[in-house]
C-alpha cells in the first residue's frame, strides 16, 4: 500500500457501525414511542383532573326562583381550583352563553353532539390553556368551562425525556464499549495468525497453528492450510524437478559433447556421420529424459486439482497404437488391440490416461519381445508383451523413481520413470495398477483397473 493511500478501517469498527447505528435508531424509535405512550397517559391523567375540577363546579350550581346560582365563593372557588404549579379559569355559561360566574371572555368548543364533556386547546389572554367544557342539561341546562395553563405538563414530559434518553445514551455507550472489546477478543486468533504468517520465512509452508475459536476461523485456517500444503507440494515438485534434471542430464550431454568433439578431431565424413547419428540418438534420449521428468512433476501437482471428464477408453487405446505403430513397424514389433469392438465410458483425464497408454507401450517396444498387445476388458486395460517379464519381488522396486530393471541396465536405455510415471497417474486417477504374466509361456502384462462411473444425480 502506497504512503499516502489512507488506512483501511479496522474490522472491529467496520462491525461497529454495522451494529450501533442500527442498535441506536431502534433505541430511539423505542423511546420515541415509550415517550408518546406515557405522554398519551399523562396527558389523560392531567384531563381526569381537569374534569373532575369541571364537576365540582358542576355540583354546586342550584336553579332557584331567580335562575341560576353559584353557591360557591370566590374563597371556595379558589380552594376547589387550587392548583400549586398551574393557573386555572372557570366560568359558568347560562344557556344564552351569558356569564353566571367566573373569567369573562373564557369559552371553548362545545362537546359534540350526544357527549356531555370535550377536551381542547384554546388561547385566552395570551396563553395557550387545556380546557374541557362541561354540559349540564336537567334540571336547568348550564355549560361549565375550567381551562389551566400547560407549564406542568410540558415540564413532566420533559422530565421524562431526559430520564428516558440519558440511561439509554449510557447504556448504548457502555454496549459500544462492550462489543467493542468482545469484537477484538474474538478477532485476536485473527491478528495471531497474521502475525504469525508475518514472521515466517517465505520457504516455510508448514501448516499455521490454527485457533478454534469460531467456525468462520476455522474454515479460514483450514483453507489456508490446505493452500500451504498445495504450494508445499508444488515447490517440492519443482525442486524435485530441477535437480532431477540437474543431476540426469548430465551424462548425456557430457557424451553428446565427447561424440561432438570427437567428430571435429577427426577428418572423415564417414566419422562425422557417425558421431552425428550417436548425438541425435543421444539427444533423443535426453529430449525423452526431460519429457518423463516433467510428466513426474506435473503428476506430483496434479494431486490437488485434477480434471475429470467423460472418456472413451477404446478410442484412447486406438489412438495411442497409432501413434506407436511406424515406431514399433520399424523395430520389427507385432503392436496390436483387443477388445476395441465396444464403447467402453470413464470418468478420468485424457492426459493421464494417454500418459499411461503411452509409457506402457514404451516400455513393451524397449524391453518387451516382438509382440505387443493392448488389451480392453470392460474398465481394465493392459498392455501384455512376449518378453522377459518382471520377477514378482522386483515389481514393488521398479515402480520407484529412477530404478531399473536388468534389462534397462542392460540396454543402457530410459531413465527408470516409465513405471513409475504409470504408477503416479494411476493412483491420482483411483484407480489399480496391477502386474501378471501374460501367458503360461512368460512375457508381461501391466494393466490398469478404473473405477466404474458414478451415475449422475437426478
């Protein structure tokens, strides 16, 4: 990252703002709608009073001879009003709307019909007031009216505002602070592993210590893991490759190099032909060394991602005689197939199938006799030569790297890998190498078994 790129937030951080925001909008929803409910209840409680004030009035209006009376004096009056935080009106309409006692000027909405007492918010000398106006209709039809002021009110929901959101604000804070602490204990395998990734030597693919703290960190070790060992696995078949070529072409070249100044001392083209015949037999086999050696190591990385697909054994076997046949006509060798009359299905990789056809054949044409046959028989096929054969005990030897058998040492060909490249594809393919005889007479048979393909789903 360059200097002045800016710094990616932290994962803990990133997580907090993911949660909080969300948290909080829920809290304030929560105590928005704690405040409107007890606001709503408050609000009916302070209206109880102020209707039962409008009802007090209400019973001690009499009917006499001359109308309407208000038995109550402005002394009683007070003291049925009184109220410690707010400033209360009355006033007691006859049924003309004429004032029979109480604060001139004081009227509100009448109750709608059919409902004796309604509640409202009037101005009246500058203030906004609550009031509720009262009906009285037998035995003489009166209207009472009581409004107060809203200071109580307003400083109770207030007060209830401010008690409500504090212990919620502290309490978001004091969860903040929690996640945020438990954020980075769980995340600390985290940082250990980056740490510890941060440390080791670029040559170390050993498997990192993996915490088993949570799934997540699990599968994210585990896949770290699994790539290290297929990295660990690819650099080993690199080097394997290197030196192997390192240490094999060595003598071929050191001869191709004799052979060439060999041929240059001399002044005979008959020579020169000679020399140049044995260094492009040399070359050959140098050309065929290095090919084997990468079809090892290409083997080797294969373990981890092989592709399969759906093959045609029998036409596998056709083209690989093909490609043999002016190679074995040439040594004088019958090179034939059996049992390509039927389609035979797998599930494998051609290039290791063809791999395995081809470093068979190979090998029959170098050390088998003068017959070669390759054989299909349901999902095995084998390649079965007149030759020496191999001695049971030495099978297990010559499926090893470089090893030979007394014939190869004998002919002074191949490097010792045609086996054990078979051997190599065979297992990555599941399937089974397997050794015999090819007849009572003697001679050779390696066959290869694959597994039966697995019917699809559905």
């Amino acid at each position: 990252m360059s200097a002045g790129a800016a710094a990616a937030p932290s994962l803990t951080a990133r997580v907090l703002r993911r949660v909080l925001p969300p948290l909080g909008l829920t809290w304030l929803l929560g105590t928005a709608v704690a405040l409107l409910v007890a606001s709503y209840f408050t609000e009916q409680a302070f209206d109880r009073a102020l209707l039962d004030d409008a009802y007090s009035v209400s019973a001690s209006v009499r009917a006499g001879e001359r109308g309407l009376d208000l038995l109550l004096s402005p002394r009683d009056i007070t003291n049925v009003l009184f109220d410690q935080s707010e400033t209360v009106f009355f006033a007691v309409l006859r049924p003309d709307g004429s004032l029979l006692a109480g604060d001139q000027g004081l009227v509100a909405p009448a109750p709608e019909e059919g409902a004796r007492h309604r509640f409202s918010r009037i101005d009246y000398r500058g203030m906004t007031l609550r009031a509720v106006v009262l009906d009285h209709e037998a035995p003489a039809a009166y209207r009472v009216v009581i409004a107060q002021t809203t200071r109580a009110r307003a400083m109770l929901i207030e007060k209830l505002l401010i008690y409500s959101l504090a212990p919620q604000l502290v309490l978001l804070a004091l969860l903040a602070g929690w996640l945020w602490r438990g954020i980075e204990r769980e995340l600390h395998p985290l940082g250990e592993l980056r740490r510890t990734l941060e440390q080791r030597d670029a040559h170390d693919l050993a498997a990192v210590p993996v915490a088993r703290s949570s799934r997540e960190l699990e599968q994210l070790g585990d896949t770290l893991n699994a790539l290290l060992e297929r990295l660990a696995q690819s650099a080993s078949a690199q080097r394997e490759f290197a030196g192997n070529v390192a240490h094999e072409l060595r003598t071929p070249l050191a001869g191709i190099r004799a052979l060439a100044d060999y041929g240059l001392a001399q002044q005979s083209p008959a020579v020169w032909r000679e020399q140049l015949q044995q260094i492009a037999q040399s070359q050959a086999r140098a050309s065929r060394l290095v090919d084997q050696l990468l079809a090892l190591a290409l083997a080797d990385e294969g373990r981890t991602g092989l592709q399969r697909e759906t093959l045609r054994l029998d036409q596998l076997v056709q083209q690989a005689v093909l490609r043999h046949l002016a190679r074995a006509d040439a040594r004088g060798v019958d090179l034939g197939a059996l049992g390509l009359d039927e389609a035979v299905t797998v599930q494998a990789n051609a290039a290791l199938v063809e791999g395995i056809l081809d470093n068979l054949i190979d090998n029959a044409l170098r050390y088998g006799g003068r017959t070669i046959t390759v054989e299909l028989s349901g999902l095995t096929l084998g390649v079965a030569d007149d030759g020496p054969g191999i001695a049971p005990e030495a099978e297990r030897d010559l499926l090893q790297r470089w090893a030979q058998g007394p014939a190869g040492r004998k002919l002074g060909q191949g490097a010792g890998l045609g086996l054990a490249i078979v051997a190599r594809y065979a297992k990555l393919l599941g399937a089974e190498l397997r050794f015999a005889r090819a007849s009572e007479a003697g001679g050779l048979r390696v066959s290869v078994a694959f597994e039966a393909p697995q019917a699809s789903a559905g």
